[in-house]
C-alpha cells in the first residue's frame, strides 16, 4: 500500500499539488512505519526529496536525499562484492546523488538570482 500512496503522491506533485503529495507520502511512511523494507523506504524517501525539491524545500530535500542514498547502499551491502545487483544498486546510488546534487545546485541558484 505504501507504493500505492507513492504512486497518488507522483501524480500530484506532477499536477503541482505539492502539499497534497506530501500528505500522501505520509500515508506511504506510515504504512511501512515498524517495518524493515529498505528497498521501499529508499524509494519513498527519493520520492519524498523530489516533492520538497519542487516546493523548494531545499533542506528537506537535501535529507531526504540522503536517507534514499543510505537506504540504497544498505541494500547494495547485503550483497556479495562481485554480485552483479550489487553493482547495479551502486550505479543507482551514484546517478541518484548525482542528480540529486545537480537538482540541488540549480535549484540553489535559481534561488539566488530571486
């Protein structure tokens, strides 16, 4: 149900709706809350810094951001060195912090000609 949420929270912050998305990530967090599912929790908090990125919550964006990239390198450590998923999953972290930084940067920017 989590990524159902997710899903409703994607559309609307599609349609700008921003503050609705966000109450829907809150629906998505709290269906996973006392559970262990890194592989949804990374995706949530991705989702979750793409919104304030929108909104222009650079900070919470920013945290966000990172707890996507710790929960991607969580999942990425339970496999082996040379397992292919493990290198995949490292590839995933790489281009979402590099977009994430990139995103961030622009976004700080276009703030500061404001």
């Amino acid at each position: 149900r989590a990524q159902a949420w997710e899903a409703m929270a994607r559309v609307a912050a599609a349609q700008k709706q921003g503050a609705q998305a966000l109450e829907f990530m809150e629906h998505a967090f709290a269906e996973v809350r006392g559970f262990e599912v890194p592989p949804v929790l990374w995706s949530l908090h991705a989702t979750t810094a793409q919104v304030h990125l929108r909104l222009g919550n650079l900070a919470s964006c920013e945290e966000h951001c990172q707890q996507a990239a710790a929960g991607l390198r969580h999942i990425a450590s339970s496999f082996g060195q040379n397992d292919p998923l493990r290198e995949s999953l490292l590839g995933a972290l790489k281009k979402l912090e590099t977009d994430f930084h990139r995103e961030l940067e622009n976004a700080r920017i276009a703030g500061a000609g404001d």
